[in-house]
C-alpha cells in the first residue's frame, strides 16, 4: 500500500513538473504574451460642445377667447373640444331673429327715403327751368335744393345704418379667429349668453412658444440667439435646431432658475402643453483634442491617459475640459495621434507591460 502511494505522488509530481516547464517554454517562445490585456484608440482632433440641458414645456403663442359679440340663444354649435377648426370656420349660431328684424326696418326707410329723394331731385330740376322762365323766385329753388340735400344726408345715414345692422347680423354667427384646436367649449344649445360671455377657448398650433428653464448661474452665459436643439415626446426622433428668442430679466424665486423663451412654427405633431428637452450649446472649441471617457483614469497625480510606447503603458497627467457624446476634451498633456490605452486603462500603472488586443474585424 505505501509503494503504491508513494508511486501516485511520483506521477503526480512529474505532471505538475512537465506542466510549469511547458509554461516556461511558452514564455521563452513568445507563445504567450506578457502583460494585462488592452485596447487602444488615437487621440482625436475634433470640434467639442459645452452643453446645458433643460426640460421645458411648449405653449401656444395665440391662445383666443372667443366671445359673444351680440347678445341672443345658442341655436346651433359648429364645434367641439379637441376638434380641429380652420380660420372663419362657424363655431356656434345665435338667434338673429331681432337682427333680422332691425335690418328690414332699415331697408324700409332706405326705400321711403330714395322714393323721397327721386321726387325732391325731379322737383328741383322743375324749379330750375321755371326759374330761368321767371314763373318762380330762385328763394323758392334754393328751398328745393336744401330739402334734397337733406334727403340726401338721410339716404348716407340709412346706408350706414343697414351696414351697422348688418354686421350685428353677423356677429349670430360665432367664427373660429385662427386655425388650431378648441381646447375649450363653455355654452350649450339652448344657453342664452350676454355679449362678452365667452364661449370658445382656440390653441393655435401654428406658432409655439418654448419655455426652458436653466439654473441660474447659467444667467451670464444665455443670450438671445443661442443655439439650442430640441426635442419633443409628440414628435420623437425629430429634433428641431432653434434659437433663443428672449430671456427673462427675472430668477424665479421658487425654482431659482433664469427662463430663456424659443419662438418657433410647428414642425408637425408639437402639441401645447407637452414637455420639451432643450440642449444649449453655451460654448463651442474648433480641433479640439478627444480621448474616450475610459482613456481618462484618476491617479494620484490627477487625471491622466497612458500613452503606449515599447509594449508598456506611459502616464500622462493631464488637463481636462469639456465631456460630450462620451469623448473628453484634453486641454493639457497630450498630442494629436498619441496612441493611448482605452479598454483596460483603468487597470493600467506607469511603465506597466501591456497586451494590445488586436482588432478581430480586421
């Protein structure tokens, strides 16, 4: 029994032994590289954005009041909430019964008044040729004229009436005063409503207007005319580039933010109301250089990169500035086209040996 252990320990000594010089060989061949295992990447020369986010809401820029302009009954409705309606589209009827009334009553005085004034014209055109055959004074055809110019001026006065009575004709008829949608319906049929009742409550979706609140330190770096992208949940997957229109003189107390206003048509499907994510590009360096976020690791020394050279890992401090779309700006430290580590960098010491994974697509 003690040969037989003695004999399976011997083996198994001899395996392990055969297995680290194998090991060994491989070492010595170059078969297995040394180091920890990296990718690399090329630092970049391109154009970085400071940026600022904010989450606003969109609001009509023409949001009308429809009110009555006459007195009388709702006798029909054109319109509902959520309905669409274009320019001059009837949105409610009124009785006109008495305005009817008023307009025949003024046409019938027209009438009696041009009878009126073709009689007096005839009359005078008589007294001129009895004048110039002295059967009658000029006193007695200067009366004729007066009393047709009188006429006259009734006929102007009666016309202006009949427009007067037709327009309050018109105003039976309530007209949507811009294109968008009723938001809101305050009358029913059968409701009697006074003039100035209001009846109608439009959203213009034409033109919005865009509220984005930024954090108040933010204040000095807002200016009309700044760039700024937006986006809406409406509308996903179609930004919208603008500018700033104007900028509140005013911190709100509350949300101690500085709102800056973006004025803009619609660009289909931005509704009222909705939210809106605003991106403002504060500033803006041409031939920045960029490094990867994960080329950027915090040491000791500060933040640094680690350049590759002789298959070992370099640590460069440096200095950096703005991050976008997962790319840091290097204002300090190093070159355009150093070669430095990015998967596995944060693993990374000075003058540590490295492994370059090498790109399997290629």
């Amino acid at each position: 029994m003690k040969k037989s252990g003695i004999l399976v320990a011997g083996l198994c000594l001899v395996v392990v032994l055969a297995g680290c010089g194998k090991k060994a060989e491989e070492e010595k061949s170059g078969k297995r590289p040394m180091g920890t295992l990296i990718t690399v990447t090329e630092a970049k020369s391109q154009t970085v954005q400071h940026v600022q986010e904010s989450i606003g809401w969109v609001e009509s820029e023409t949001l009308p009041l429809v009110a009555a302009e006459m007195a009388g009954r709702v006798v029909q409705l054109g319109a509902d909430v959520g309905q669409t309606v274009s320019k001059g589209q009837l949105l409610a009827e009124l009785d006109a019964k008495d305005g009817r009334i008023a307009r025949e009553a003024v046409q019938a005085d027209m009438q009696r008044i041009q009878a009126s004034l073709g009689n007096q014209e005839r009359l005078v055109q008589r007294y001129e040729k009895l004048v110039q055959d002295k059967f009658i004074s000029v006193t007695q055809l200067d009366d004729a004229k007066a009393q047709l110019a009188v006429l006259r001026e009734q006929l102007a006065g009666a016309r202006a009436q009949l427009k007067g009575a037709e327009n309050n004709l018109a105003k039976a008829r309530i007209l949507a005063p811009v294109a968008g949608q009723v938001e809101q319906r305050m009358v029913s049929v059968g409701d009697f409503v006074a003039i100035g009742k209001p009846l109608f409550q439009i959203t213009s979706q034409q033109t919005l207007r865009v509220h984005l609140p930024f954090p108040e330190d933010m204040a000095p770096s807002l200016r009309p005319g700044g760039v700024v992208r937006l986006t809406t949940a409406t509308a996903p997957g179609k930004p919208v580039d603008s500018r700033i229109k104007e900028i509140r003189p005013a911190v709100d107390a509350k949300s101690h933010s500085v709102e800056a206003i973006v004025e803009l048509a619609n660009p289909g499907g931005w509704k009222p109301g909705g939210s809106v994510n605003g991106v403002l590009v504060v500033e803006e360096h041409g031939q920045a250089i960029t490094v990867p976020e994960q080329s950027v690791v915090m040491r000791p020394a500060g933040e640094v990169v680690y350049t590759i050279k002789d298959g070992k890992a370099v640590q460069q401090v440096v200095k950096t500035g703005y991050r976008s779309n997962g790319n840091v700006e290097i204002i300090e430290g190093l070159a355009v086209g150093a070669v430095v580590a990015l998967d596995g960098a944060a693993f990374l010491t000075d003058k540590a040996k490295v492994n370059i994974k090498k790109d399997e697509k290629k």
